[in-house]
C-alpha cells in the first residue's frame, strides 16, 4: 500500500515538474512570439513608412514625367517650328543664291562686252595712229575714237565748199578701209561751219556743215563700201572742234544699239 502511494506521488510531482517545465517553456515561447510580433509590427511600420516614401517619390516621378512630357511636346514643337523656319530662310538664302548668280552671270557678259568694246577701240585707235600719222588730231574717249580735221584741209578756203579737196581724199581712203574692215563700228561725221558773214545767218551755217558732214558720208558709203546705216551725219553752227574754227569730226565706237540690247537682255 505505502509503495502504491509512493508512486502515485512520484507520479504526481514528476506531472507537477513536467507541468512546470512545460509552463516556462509556454511562457518563454510566448515572450519569443511576443518579440516576433513587436519586431513584425516594427518592420511593418518601417515598411508602410517606406510604402508611403514610394507612393510619395512615385507621384514625384510621375509629376516629374508629365512636365517632361509637356517639355518635350514644347521642345518638339518648338524644333519643328525652327525647322520650318529654318528651311524658308534656307530656301531664301539659296534662291538669292541663284538671284546673285544670275546677276554675276548677267555683270559678267556686260563687262565682257565692255572689254570687247573698248578693245576694238584701242585696236582702232592704233590703226588710226599707225596709218594717219600726227597730222589729224586722234583721241579715245568714252569708248568712242575721234578723229579731227580741219575745213580748211579738206573742203578748202571757200567756207562753202561741198567737194573734198583732191590732197584730203587720201586720208579719207585710209579712214574709209580702216572702217570697211571693223563691220562693228557706228560712225559719227560731224562738220561744223562759222561763216559769220553768210547773209543767211545761221541757217546756212546749218546747212553748209550738215552737207558738208553728208559729202564725207557718201564718200565712205560710195567709195568704200560701208553701209549707210552705220553711218550718222551731223552739222553744227558756230561751234568750234578742239580749238579749230570749222572742223569735221570723224567718231567712231561699237554698236551702241547692240551694248543696250545686250544690257537690257541681262538685266531682265
């Protein structure tokens, strides 16, 4: 009997420690969980935190994005505009390119021409001075060559004389060849006459130097083949040439008609 007690309260205080270990382990258990739900709480705090800074940092962004979005709309648009415009100026500054080629091209002609021009007249103006020698008084001006002579030389004393002395007659064989081999000259005869003491006044002076200008004329068209419409014939009255009382002008230059055709053309 007394062994069947004791075992019963063996039984009993071994339950009792085993209880007792099993309510500290409970207990410590709990406190473990206990700090796994404050740590838990914890890192759920610091993670609804961070969840916050991102919300915040995300409509940040998506503000940033928007205005960078409308940014490079502007930009865009902007660039486009300036494309445009940049293309329209291009256009322009090519076709004032094209316009300034053209005028260089058009100036370019023009002053060849001149060249030519004032060519020819240097090269006549030295067949003048190679042919007539010092006797009539040869100059160049304004692209044009002058030669003058005295009334007295070539129609004689008589103020009213109509026919070229027979001494003259050589130098206007040798005006007329130089002018039948250059086609390109227009020739201007221009005779003056002062006869004071005409009982017509002026009016025959006027006469006397225009026929005296259209003899020299005719000599050139009949004699020496030039054709009449290069020639021009002109009198003048009381008008001295160069310092002489009554004089002829023999003037020459190239088509004037021709450089302006020319000139017109390339200014159009």
């Amino acid at each position: 009997m007394k062994k069947s007690i004791t075992t019963i309260l063996v039984f009993i205080m071994t339950l009792i420690s085993v209880q007792a270990q099993s309510k500290k382990d409970l207990i410590r258990e709990l406190d473990e969980l206990k700090l796994k739900l404050r740590t838990t709480e914890t890192a759920l705090s610091e993670s609804r935190q961070l969840e916050r800074t991102a919300t915040a940092k995300m409509g940040s962004y998506e503000t940033q994005v928007s205005e960078l979005r409308e940014t490079n709309a502007t930009l865009l648009k902007n660039l486009n505009s300036f494309t445009e415009a940049s293309n329209r100026r291009s256009d322009h500054i090519n076709s004032t390119l094209e316009s300034l080629q053209e005028k260089e091209a058009q100036l370019r002609v023009i002053n060849d021409a001149l060249a030519r021009h004032d060519s020819i007249a240097l090269s006549v103006f030295t067949q003048f001075k190679q042919t007539l020698g010092a006797d009539p008084k040869i100059t160049v001006s304004e692209g044009a060559v002058t030669v003058v002579m005295d009334n007295n030389y070539l129609f004689g004393n008589n103020s009213k004389n109509l026919n070229v002395q027979d001494k003259a007659q050589a130098i206007i064989a040798k005006i007329g060849a130089i002018l039948k081999n250059n086609p390109e000259l227009e020739i201007e005869v221009v005779s003056n006459s002062n006869l004071v003491a005409s009982e017509d006044g002026k009016v025959n002076n006027w006469q006397i130097g225009t026929q005296q200008a259209a003899t020299i004329a005719n000599l050139f068209e009949n004699n020496y083949e030039i054709e009449p419409k290069r020639i021009r014939a002109t009198g003048k009255s009381e008008l001295g040439l160069y310092s002489i009382e009554t004089a002829t002008e023999i003037r020459v230059q190239p088509k004037f008609y021709d450089f302006f055709k020319l000139v017109k053309e390339n200014m159009k």
